[in-house]
C-alpha cells in the first residue's frame, strides 16, 4: 500500500464524515448480492488487527532522512516508521523500568547504610 493511497483513502473518510454531520449521507442496505460480494471483499476478515493513524510531526531533516532510508529500502515512509516503532517497542519491553530500578537501588542503599550504622552502634558498646 502506498503512501498515496493512504492519503486518498483518508479523505475519501473525511468526505464521507462531513456528509454524514451535515445529514447529508443516505445509507440504504446492499439488496445487490454481487455489490455485498464486492463490498465484502474489501473488507478485512473478521478477527484481522485494525489500524489507526497516528499524526506525528517531525523535523524537516528527519522526515527528508526517513524517506531517504525507505525510498533505499524499496518500502513506504508508514511502512518504514511503521517498522522502526514495531522495533522499538520490543526493544523497551526488553528495557528495564527506570523508576523500578532507581527504587531497587535505593532500597539497597538503604540496607548497607543500615548494616554500617548497625556495626558503628556495635562498635561503640
């Protein structure tokens, strides 16, 4: 799928919104078995993951790199971010949590300033 056709199938829905608010939008049910066959097979089947836009903006310089990097790939720009968000997500379930960390490592820090106080109150007796 090309960045084109996303773009074009994004604003046929637009269209069709703002027909739909303005009252504008007539649906009637597909009587025509051949158009509900047609319709049907342009439709994802039942269970498929389904896909949301996301708007994200970006430097110049970073989307000229990123075009360049898939136009090297022979993929599209969604595709190609697509790819590297798909990466990066697994690479940050393989991350520990930082705060989960710094708490561990204050805990620990907490039992050795325990243990030194616990030796200096007992080398004291």
């Amino acid at each position: 799928m090309s960045d084109n056709f996303d773009l074009q199938s994004l604003a046929e829905t637009e269209r069709i919104g703002r027909e739909h608010a303005a009252g504008e939008l007539d649906l009637q049910p597909v009587t025509d078995p051949a158009e509900a066959a047609r319709l049907l097979a342009t439709m994802p089947p039942p269970g498929a993951p389904v896909s949301v836009v996301e708007s994200v903006r970006l430097p110049y310089d970073v989307d000229e790199a990123i075009r360049k990097v898939a136009a090297a790939r022979g993929v599209s720009v969604s595709a190609m971010i697509r790819e590297w968000i798909v990466k990066g997500l697994a690479e940050a379930d393989d991350a520990p949590d930082p705060l989960a960390e710094l708490r561990h490592l204050g805990a620990a820090v907490q039992r050795v300033a325990d243990r030194l106080a616990s030796r200096e109150h007992r080398d004291a007796a």
